[in-house]
C-alpha cells in the first residue's frame, strides 16, 4: 500500500489532523530525541502542510515554506516519519512530495533546511549541498544545506 499524500493551508487542516501531525512531531523530536524544546514556534500558520497518510494515520510531514520566513531561499522543516514505519524508506518518498511542493506552490528555484548532521547523506542524496559549517540548535548539531530546483 502507498501512502495517500496532501498539502493543505494551516487554515484548512481539520482538527483531528492538527492533533494527529503535532503528535508525531512530539513522538519524534521530543520523546526519540530526548530535546525539550518549543515545537509551536508560530511558523505553522505560514505553512503548507505536507501529509503522508498510510491506513488513515499521519506517518510522515513536513512543512513547506516561502522564501523569507525560515530562510531567504524556500525551505522545508519538521521533516519526519514515524518509528513505525521507517523500514519502509518513506523519508525519502517525503522528500520528493516535499520539493515537488515547494516548486508548484511557490514556484521558487531553490531550498535551504537547516538539516540534523546525522541526516546529511540522507539530504545529499535528493541533491542539498551543506553551505554552513555545523551549527547546534536545541543542543542537536546541524548544517544549512541548499538545492537548487
């Protein structure tokens, strides 16, 4: 079964998914990461919400933005998938809805993300290149990486 992808408005989400994304976003960046740290950092109401549905549950999302809100250049945070299915290699089935995204909706020619260094070979293969020099944020080190589209 393939996952069931969306992209909504902050303003279109139901609340039932509001719930379901900030929850996994927790599981993950809170919880697995072990980082206290505040998730609701009022950029969600600037974004496009990228949803991967698989059986009726969120399991992987990212939001996508327009340039001049995270960075100068558009960019993609929050990207995660559930423990429970990482075996499966949606992160880099997300990723690809995720850049897909940004060039349809805001039809811009590059993406930066400040990316987990442990990630970088990850974002390297959906062609970012690391253009900083590793950075912690929340205690977690990181790297800015761009592509261009």
């Amino acid at each position: 079964m393939e996952l069931k992808w969306k992209i909504k408005p902050f303003e279109a989400l139901t609340v039932h998914e509001l719930y379901d994304l900030l929850k996994v976003r927790s599981e993950i960046f809170v919880l697995e990461q072990n980082c206290v740290y505040l998730d609701l950092d009022g950029k969600d109401k600037l974004a496009l919400h990228l949803i991967g549905e698989y059986d009726n549950k969120i399991v992987a999302y990212a939001r996508l933005f327009d340039a001049g809100i995270s960075f100068d250049n558009a960019s993609i945070g929050r990207v995660v998938v559930d423990a429970n299915y990482r075996e499966k290699k949606w992160g880099h089935d997300l990723m690809r809805e995720a850049i897909a995204g940004i060039k349809s909706n805001f039809n811009k020619d590059k993406i930066t993300i400040g990316a987990q260094l442990y990630l970088k070979k990850f974002y390297e293969s959906h062609g970012f290149v690391q253009t900083t020099e590793m950075y912690l944020e929340d205690d977690i080190p990181h790297i800015e990486m761009t592509r261009n589209i």
